[in-house]
C-alpha cells in the first residue's frame, strides 16, 4: 500500500525520468519543450502556494460562522 505522498512524488518526478531516460536513448530535447517545461513548473507552483488571505476577511469569516451557530 502506498500513501498519497509517495503517489504525488512519483507523478512530479515521472516526467524528469522520462526526459534523462529519453536524453541518454539520444533523443534531442529542444527550446519549445524547454519553455513548455517552464511554462507547467510555473503552474504547478501557481496552484499549490498558499494564499494570505487579510485579518479582516478571517475576522469576517469568524463573524459569519459565530452568527451562524447562534
């Protein structure tokens, strides 16, 4: 059985595999491929950081929910 860490690890690091495996069978890897790697990196990193959001939003939101339960 394997956790979901390891299944997120092997799915980041399949493709860098792929690429060093296709590299040594000689295979050429050219500047579109390099910007499109960019351009996936970047997203990745868009989609996983963690927003702040302001102390007056969690305030609001703390509000919302004292309002609610009461």
């Amino acid at each position: 059985m394997s956790t979901p860490v390891f299944a997120s690890s092997v799915t980041y690091i399949m493709p860098i595999v792929a690429l060093a495996w296709g590299l040594l069978d000689g295979e050429t890897f050219s500047w579109t491929q390099g910007l499109g790697t960019l351009i996936i990196l970047i997203g990745v990193y868009l989609a996983n950081r963690k927003t702040k959001k302001s102390k007056a939003f969690k305030l609001r939101i703390f509000n919302l929910y004292i309002m609610y339960i009461s």
